[in-house]
C-alpha cells in the first residue's frame, strides 16, 4: 500500500488564512512585533546555559520605521536570526512555528513567554502590504539572507549583507482603495497607539523615530520639528509587579491610563494565582457609575492578555452580570488561543479564571464593606441595584453569594443597613424580617401598614427600588427568617385579633356588604383590622405579588 501526503494549495491557504481568521488588519504589527520579541528571548534563553553568551538587557531593542515616501514600514530586532534553512522552514512552510520548536527543544520550563506557536503570525503582514522583504543574519553565523514575497507566488531567498545579527523586516505597505485604508499604517501616531494597545508590555523596548514640534534653541516662539527616538511600550506590566513595590498611586495611574474611567477607583484588585490555573489580574471597583451603565449600549468585560499581548478588549466571559461594573485586565500564560490568537477554542482555564475572580470581587467587597462602610455606600450608591439584579436573576442561583452585600434603608437607623445588621438587632419574638415598598422614603413612612410594625419597636427596611422586592422574593429567607411586606394579609403579630374582628364585622355587616359591593371589582374583601393606628383604613394584599410588584408588573412593556 502506498502512502500518500496531503498537499496543500499553499497560494490559496495563504489568502484564505490572510483574509478570513483575524478580525483587525492592524494585528499584524502585534504579530512582527511578537515574533522580534521571540526572537530576542531565544538569545535571552541561550545566553542562560551557554557561557560563551553574554545577554545584556541594554543592546536588545525592536525598532520601528515608517517611510511614507516610500510606503515602507520596517521592524527590526536584535533578535536571534535566521539560518538559511530556517528561513526555508519557517518562512516557507505554513503553521510551521520555529517558536514552538524551539521551547520544545530546550525544554524551556520558564519558556512560557516564548509567544509564538501557531507558525501564521508572520502571514498577517500580506494582510497590509503586498511584499514583504525580510533581511536576516542568524546568531553564530557569517552570511546572512533576503528574502521575499509577494504573498501568492512563493518567495525567493538570497544570500545579502547585513552587518549585525538579528532580523528586519520590511512591508511594503499596500495603496489605499475605497473600502480600506493602508495609509494610516505608515501614520506615526497612528502606529503608536497600535503598538501601545497590543504590545505594551513586550519586555523590551520597541523604539520609534518620533517627530516632535519644540521650540527653536534661542527663541521663545519660533519651533523646529524635531526627531527623537522614543520607546514607545511601558515593557514591565505593573500586575507582574510585587504588591509591595506598588502605591495606590500606581494603581491610579494604571487606571487612568488605561482608560478604564475618568474617575479615580474605589478599590484595587491585584491578584496573582499559581496553582491549577496560572493568571495575574489587576481589577478595579469604579467610584462613579460610568454614564451609560444601565444603558444597553453597556459593555462587560476585562482585557484579556496571554504573556503580556493583548488578545481581547473586552472578554465578557470573565465577569458575571452583576459585577459588569468591575474593570481590568486579566494575563494568563494558560489560555487556549485559536491560530488567529484572538478567541480561545477551549474555555476550561477561562471558566476557571472567571470563577475564581467572581470569589475575590465578592470577598473584597465584603471586606470593604466591613472595613469602610462610607466607601461601601458610595460603591453601593452607583451599583447597589445591579447586585440586587444579580440576586434576582437565574432564579436567585447567586445569592448566597450576594445577600450579604445587599443594603437596605432602614426606618430604625435612618440609613442603609445589610441583612446581618438587621437580624442581629431582632427581639426575640419578632418572627419576620420587615419591609415596606414604595415610591420614596417619605411615602413610605406615611403607610398606614407600618405603624403597628414600628410601634412593636420592629424595625422595617424600605424597599424604593423596583427591584427590590423581586429580589428580596428570591432570597426566600435570611439566617432562618423569612421576609414579610408589612402590607401582607398576615403580619405575624396579633394572635388575639381573630376573635375580635369576627365579632366587630357581625356586629357591622350592612356596613361591610355595603363597602363590598361598591368596591367589588376593586377588592376581593373588605375586613376589620387591628393594626390600624392612626389611619382608618389601608391596602393589604393577600398571596405572592404585592401591590408594588403588581405595579412594576403592570408598566412592563408586553
Ligand atoms: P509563530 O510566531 O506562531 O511561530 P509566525 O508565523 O509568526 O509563527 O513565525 C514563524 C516562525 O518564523 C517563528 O516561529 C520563528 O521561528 C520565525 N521568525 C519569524 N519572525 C522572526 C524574527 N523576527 N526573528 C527570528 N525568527 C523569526
Ligand atoms: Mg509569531
């Protein structure tokens, strides 16, 4: 039997791969500039085991030029090379990564970081220029290689000068057309902000010629436009920073630079976790509500990196619901990447990411809230009603997780008190955890149905939001206490009441036939009661909905 190869149509892979697995045509500078990172580490690496190697962090740099005269834009490193053959290999062979290969054959334990091990990366860049130029000269080595494609027909290897070892590689960036722009990828600006996006924490620095407007020497309003190489990526990611190295300020900082709000955080996350999974995250509770927060147009998510490249914006799937609020970015070397490094194939190690962060949020509120009840109420002020959501939602499968954060205003304290506050001040013969709905704390007070609760000296919390009570329904109970609306047919004070008012409404029954009547459609029954104080007559509703969810019920779009 005989044994064949698949073969492939290498010029149509190629297109197909370029124009169909990555999202953003910007990525590509992400991925030239991984590979010189790659590059550089493998020297890094060697330099480890091999005495002869000498690795001094300052001689290591990726360089980026762009020449918009001539559509160039050029990314040199300092990196390891190429041989020959190994141009032949990993140049010109599809998915055939030299990264991979390499952190297999030296077993690289802390290797991790090595960010290549799909062998597409470098093909992006036809997804902006129509010819790419590589000029390589391999660590060890004399002569040094051009090579260069077109994309579709192959390429062309020769022998060329180069001086130092490392590798340039040049695009000759594609012409504008209607649907797409290329130009920008020659911008200055422009490439700045991609590389910082994607590639700010790449270890080593990645310069760039910078122009600059700066007053002329020896005069006060005259400028000159100035070059100057500026590195553009902040290389240490502040979240692989020791906690202890780190102010509130830095955190600040990282905050506001990263865009995360304009106002300044509540509380800080940083989080390092080295076991079944490994991540690094640095998370942030806002202060103030973002203004379009309750708003469909309201983005979940955190930033997601692996090994310190960006790979998602906004993952969404990190964050539950009701902690949409929380910002961040989170860096895991365990991810599952699909070839396009942008969505993850397998999401076990997310699922296990985002489970383990939902905890921290949660502990850390609870700290917060224990050790600065003034910061908690502000947290709470801006997001409160999102954790009630939470408590509500997936048939009130989180709250356990929740109802310890939640706060309520209570008629005793005159402020927001938690759940645990209010069952620890219950007297013994109070049966029920009290609360009345309404519209504001005013009206609430003047319920007639609060008066005989208050006057028992129980305390009753004030549920002004419609959520509230939909929420409040779904935690059932609290530390064995059930919740009870103090417009609730039986209130679970007056035993005695039965026999009186039996009494009084036959002693009274052409009055109460009458009220009946009249109000037939309107109530399902008219009754003496005596929890009446001050008030001749109240609401109660009898059953499951009260008449403030019936309310909310009823405005609800269909
Ligand atoms: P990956 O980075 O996933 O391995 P790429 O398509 O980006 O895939 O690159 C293919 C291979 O080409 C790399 O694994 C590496 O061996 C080699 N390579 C690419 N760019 C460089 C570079 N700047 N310096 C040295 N080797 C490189
Ligand atoms: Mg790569």
């Amino acid at each position: 039997m005989e044994k064949k190869q698949f073969q492939a149509e290498s010029k149509r892979l190629l297109e197909m791969m370029v124009n169909s697995i990555y999202s953003h045509k910007e990525i590509f500078l992400r991925e030239l500039i991984s590979n010189a990172s790659d590059a550089i580490d493998k020297i890094y690496y060697k330099a480890l085991t091999d005495d002869t190697l000498t690795f001094n962090k300052d001689d290591y740099y990726i360089k980026v030029d762009a020449d918009k005269e001539n559509r160039t834009l050029k990314i040199t490193d300092t990196g390891i090379g190429m041989t020959k053959e190994e141009l032949e290999n990993n140049l010109g062979i599809i998915a055939k990564s030299g990264s991979l290969a390499f952190k297999n054959e030296n077993e690289m334990k802390d290797g991790q970081d090595i960010i290549g091990q799909f062998g597409v990366g470098f093909y992006s860049a036809f997804m902006a220029a129509d010819t790419v130029t590589v000029f390589t000269k391999a660590l060890g080595s004399d002569e040094a290689y051009k090579w260069e494609s077109q994309g579709t027909d192959g390429y062309t290897i020769e022998p060329h000068e180069k001086a130092d070892v490392g590798t340039e590689v040049i695009l000759n960036i594609k012409e504008n057309n209607e649907d797409e722009n290329y130009d920008e990828f020659l911008e200055e600006h422009h490439l700045k902000t991609i590389i910082k996006k994607y590639s700010d924490f790449i270890r080593y620095p990645i310069k760039m010629d910078v122009t600059e407007s700066k007053p002329k020497e020896g005069s006060e309003d005259e400028f000159e436009q100035v070059q100057e190489e500026q590195t553009i990526n902040s290389m240490v990611p502040i979240w692989r920073k020791n906690k202890n190295e780190l102010t509130d300020e830095d955190y600040e900082n990282f905050y506001t630079e990263k865009h995360y709000g304009f106002d300044k955080p509540l509380k800080h996350i940083h989080i390092s976790v080295d076991g079944a999974v490994r991540y690094n995250a640095i998370l942030f509770i806002p202060e103030k509500m973002p203004y379009d927060y309750y708003t469909k147009e309201y983005e979940k998510g955190l930033e997601l990196y692996s090994n310190g490249v960006l790979i998602m914006e906004k993952c969404g799937d990190l964050l539950p619901d009701y902690f949409s609020f929380v910002k961040g970015m989170v860096d895991s070397e365990d991810l599952s990447l699909n070839i396009s490094r942008e969505i993850l194939q397998h999401d076990r190690q997310l699922k296990l990411i985002a489970k383990n962060i939902k905890k921290k949020i949660a502990s850390q509120l609870q700290s917060l809230l224990k050790d600065d009840r003034e910061k908690y109420e502000a947290f709470y002020e801006s997001f409160g009603r999102q954790l009630k959501y939470g408590v509500y939602s997936d048939f009130g499968s989180h709250k356990e997780e929740l109802q310890d954060l939640l706060m309520f205003y209570s008629s005793k304290e005159k402020k927001l008190v938690t759940l645990a506050d209010y069952v620890s001040r219950m007297p013994e013969d109070q049966k029920y955890i009290y609360y009345a709905a309404g519209e504001t704390h005013d009206r609430i007070e003047k319920l007639p149905q609060t008066e005989i609760v208050s006057e028992k000296g129980y305390e009753i919390l004030y549920f002004t939001e419609d959520i509230d009570e939909f929420a409040i329904k779904m935690v059932m109970n609290y530390k064995e206490k059930e919740f009870k609306s103090v417009s609730s047919g039986d209130l679970g004070i007056d035993e005695e009441e039965n026999e009186d008012q039996t009494s009084e409404e036959t002693d009274n029954k052409e009055l109460f036939d009458y009220m009946k009547n009249v109000l037939s459609d309107k109530v399902k029954d008219v009754r003496v009661s005596k929890r009446l104080k001050s008030h001749p007559v109240c609401l109660s509703a009898d059953g499951e909905v009260s008449i403030e969810m019936e309310k909310v019920l009823n405005s609800m779009p269909d």
